[in-house]
C-alpha cells in the first residue's frame, strides 16, 4: 500500500528545466496539490513515518512559510495536533523571536511568535521541499531559542545534490522523495 501512495504521489511531481534561472531544474509539487488522492497518499506517509518514528511524543507539527503551511496543517490534522507557523519576518502580530539565513542572492529572514511554544515541547519542521537547508536550519534555530524540541524536520521532496539535511544535524530529516 505504501509503495502505491508513494508512486502516486510522485507522478505528480513534475519537472521545469531552466526554472527560476538557467541550470536549475525546478521540482513542482503544484499538481500534488491538485490532485486529492495524491494530497491524501502524501499526508498519509508523512504522518505514517512519524508516528512509527516517534509514537506519541510529539506536541506540536512547525510550518515553514510559504509551502510549509500546506502541508503543516493537514498533517497536523491527520496526527491529532495543533500546527505553529514559521513566517517571513513582518508577517506575525505581537512579540516575535526572528533569525536570518543565507540564500544564494542574498539573505532572508523568519520569525515565529514568542508564546508559540512552552520551552520542552516537541516539534517536526514540514516543509514541501529541502534544497539548501537554509530556511528548515533557521527554523530550527528559532525553536531552540524558544526551547522547544525538534525531534524531526519532513518534507515531500529532497534535493540530495544539495546537501541540505547535512546543514541540519543533528536534528534527524525525512523525506518523501529524492532526487538529485
């Protein structure tokens, strides 16, 4: 059953050669979206892993603006959980911790609400992609500063060529699919 999900979903990624820019060959998770039985195989085996991973430990699933708050709160729906968001900094009313993270053009910033955790809760970071690992590194930057815990970062697909879950150990990472 798990392998039919998977192949489902992964029909759905399509590729876009010289997308954003020359070279880089861009992974659209859009018709992922649009189809609700692969929506629903992703969630499915997204959630599947991280309750044989980590049963019931976990408080609390961390969507990463943008295309982590699609996945974030239906898995956190599927698991029985509240979901916290992880914005672009200036998009969150009231007291907000924020940090930076390097990006090949520049830098970019993200934030999170100061009350959005109590220190010791536990916490997975789902994301729909990691590339590079900056922004899910930030990400777990801003809940250590908050003393949460990450015990996990998940995302439907993974650029291995790019190296990015090495930018974020120790913090174990999980994804869907892989490609290079």
């Amino acid at each position: 059953m798990a392998d039919s999900e998977l192949q489902l979903v992964e029909r759905r990624i399509r590729s876009f050669p010289d997308f954003p820019t020359p070279g880089v060959l861009f992974r659209d998770i859009s018709p992922v979206l649009k189809d609700p039985a692969s929506f629903r195989a992703a969630i499915g085996l997204l959630a599947r892993h991280l309750k044989a991973t980590h049963g019931g430990r976990i408080d609390y699933i961390a969507g990463l603006d943008s295309r982590g708050f699609l996945f974030g709160p239906s898995l956190a729906q599927e698991l029985g959980l509240g979901c916290v968001l992880i914005r672009k900094r200036g998009k969150l009313p009231g007291p907000t911790l924020w940090a930076s993270y390097a990006l090949e053009y520049g830098k970019a910033e993200l934030e999170i609400q100061k009350d959005a955790l109590e220190p010791g809760q536990r916490v997975v970071v789902v994301d729909d992609l990691l590339a590079t690992g900056g922004t899910m590194h930030a990400a777990c930057e801003l809940l250590g500063r908050l003393q949460a815990e990450v015990l996990e970062c998940v995302s439907l697909v993974e650029l291995t060529s790019l190296k990015g879950r090495e930018k974020l150990a120790p913090v174990p990472f999980f994804s869907l699919l892989q490609y290079e």
